[in-house]
C-alpha cells in the first residue's frame, strides 16, 4: 500500500471544509494513518516548500500557509498518490472537473483547499515533515 501526505490548507479549514474533505478521501477508501490540527510556522512552510524558495509566489505562499490552522494526514491506499492527486483536482480550481475536491472548496489558483505529495520520493520525504514514526499507524 502507498502513503501519501495531504494538507487541508488554511483556506479550507477556515471555512469549514475539513469534514467534508476528509469524507470524500474516506468513501475513496483511503484510510487515514496519520492525522494532527496544527499551525505551519515559517521554519515548517521552508522546510516542507524548499524548492519554492526565491519563486516571486513564494512570500505568499508562506504568508497564506502560515495565516490559519491546516490539518495534516497521512492517507494510505492502492496507488494513493495519484488516485487522490486526481481527486483534489487541477490546482486551479476554474479548470477543475466537477466534483473534485479544488472544483468543490477551492477559492483560486494559490487557495486551493488541499496539498497532495506529487511522487514517491516526495511523499517521503513530506511525510517526515510533519509526522514522526510513533505518529504513523499502520
């Protein structure tokens, strides 16, 4: 089975979103091995978007990241990568398919509701970011 780190972003949580969210990767069946209600700080927003640093979005992104709670998981499945990156939807919400989850709660391009590791590799190293081996349950 494959595990994959979502974040549900400050836009979504502050609008109540998260329920909703979680219930769709959920009646997806994925199941949830790792879960935590937390505020990203500018040193967690650095490590966890390295390779945005020194982008012009960048100061945003950190800014908006860093504005509101976002929750955390760990979501494990067959193929759980890109079945649930095919879920969120395109990252700009006007070109989403209907009922993704960025078409459903996603405010613009850079609100758009959810995080998703985009590779293995990235899903690894994403993963540690935010969770320790005793937070994970297989």
């Amino acid at each position: 089975m494959e595990k994959t780190l979502v974040l549900i972003k400050p836009d979504a949580f502050q609008k109540h979103h998260t329920g909703d969210i979680i219930r769709i990767y959920e009646q997806e069946g994925f199941r949830i091995v790792a879960m935590k209600l937390m505020q990203m700080t500018r040193k967690l927003a650095a490590k966890h978007y390295v390779e945005h640093i020194g982008r012009p979005y960048y100061d945003d992104l950190e800014t908006f990241m860093t504005s509101a709670p976002i929750v955390a998981m760990v979501l494990e499945g067959e193929d759980a990568i890109a079945r649930v990156r095919r879920l969120n939807g395109k990252t700009n919400p006007a070109e989403a398919e209907e009922g993704t989850i960025r078409k459903l709660y996603a405010e613009s391009g850079s609100r758009n509701a959810v995080h998703a590791s985009d590779s293995p590799e990235s899903a690894a190293r994403e993963i540690h970011i935010f969770f320790n081996e005793t937070e994970l349950f297989d």
